[in-house]
C-alpha cells in the first residue's frame, strides 16, 4: 500500500469518528466530516474547495460551516489577496470546549430555572388560596419542595459553568502537555 494511501486512510478513520459523534454537539455527520476535513487541511479552505473534496452540495456544506461556526469551533480566517472566504477549525480545543459547554448548558439551565421560579410562584398562589383542597394544598407543596431543590441544583450548575467560564476549572482538573508533562493552567 502506498504511504499516502495510508496516510488518507488514517486520516479517514478519524474524520469518520468526529462525524460519527457530532450528535454530542447537536450537529449533523456531515458537519463532523467538515470539522475533520479542516483539522487535517494544512490551509484555510472555501466553500467551493471543502464542496469538492468532500462531495456535499453547497447548502449542506455552508448549512455545515454555519453549525460550527455557532459553536466557536470554526472561524472566518483572513488571507491577503483572498476573494473568497476561507474557514479553519479554531486550535484551542478546550476553549472551544468550554464555549460549548457553557453556551449550551447556560441556556438549558436558564430555560428550565425560569419555568420551575414560574411554578413555584403559581404553586404558591394555590397554597395559599383559601379555596384550594387540602388534597390539592398538600400535592402542590410536595411539587415546590421537588422545584425549589431541583433549583438548588441548577445554582450549582450555575457555578460549575462559571468555573469553565473563569477557567477556575483548570485549577482542579489542569491541562497537562504531553512530552515534559508541566501543567498549563491559564
């Protein structure tokens, strides 16, 4: 086999993995192929040139671009004499890591904090209306004790992803360098 057949062939297996689980980050397997296809590309490449080597129509391909680029794992790079525009994956995989983690669990934990205070609010009305069945009272202050701990849980998410945010995190799980071993923490 010919070394750059292997070659290929290494980078395909890889390519395949990151397309195969891009559900993790709520995209599509083509949009994992692009990320692949730009890891290995030793250059920024357009639209036309990932359309080409990847074989996708240009709407699946800047539908692809787009979902990266919504997660900061993709950016719009800058080349002197360049007409069009040229993409590359961002270098920095833990920051794009804590993008993502803090992009999309802050707004599930958001969404979900704002209906529970909603709730208990709407609860509370119905515990204290003179009208309400004590059969009623009584599962309505059951269902805001669950509410209010479950909240609790969400201000201790709040500060996990404040932690990611402020890279604190790295304080307690550090990013080591493969070779020397020293510790990076930022």
């Amino acid at each position: 086999m010919e070394d750059n057949e292997r070659l290929e062939r290494t980078r395909m297996a890889v390519i395949d993995a990151i397309a195969h689980n891009m559900h993790l980050y709520g995209i599509s397997p083509s949009a994992g192929r692009l990320y692949g296809l730009l890891f290995f590309s030793e250059k920024p490449l357009t639209l036309d040139e990932m359309k080409e080597e990847l074989g996708m129509s240009k709407t699946s391909m800047s539908n692809s671009v787009r979902s990266l680029l919504d997660l900061n794992m993709v950016e719009k790079v800058w080349v002197k004499g360049a007409r069009k525009d040229l993409y590359a994956i961002k270098e920095d995989w833990y920051q794009c890591f804590f993008d993502f983690f803090t992009l999309k669990w802050r707004s599930a934990i958001t969404m979900n904090s704002s209906a529970m205070e909603k709730s208990i609010t709407k609860l509370q009305e119905l515990i204290d209306d003179p009208d309400t069945t004590e059969e009623i009272r009584e599962r309505a202050q059951i269902d805001k004790k669950k509410l209010e701990e479950r909240l609790q849980y969400y201000e201790w998410q709040d500060r996990l992803i404040d932690s990611f945010e402020t890279k604190e995190i790295l304080n307690y799980v550090p990013i080591v360098k493969h070779g020397d071993g020293s510790r990076v923490s930022k």
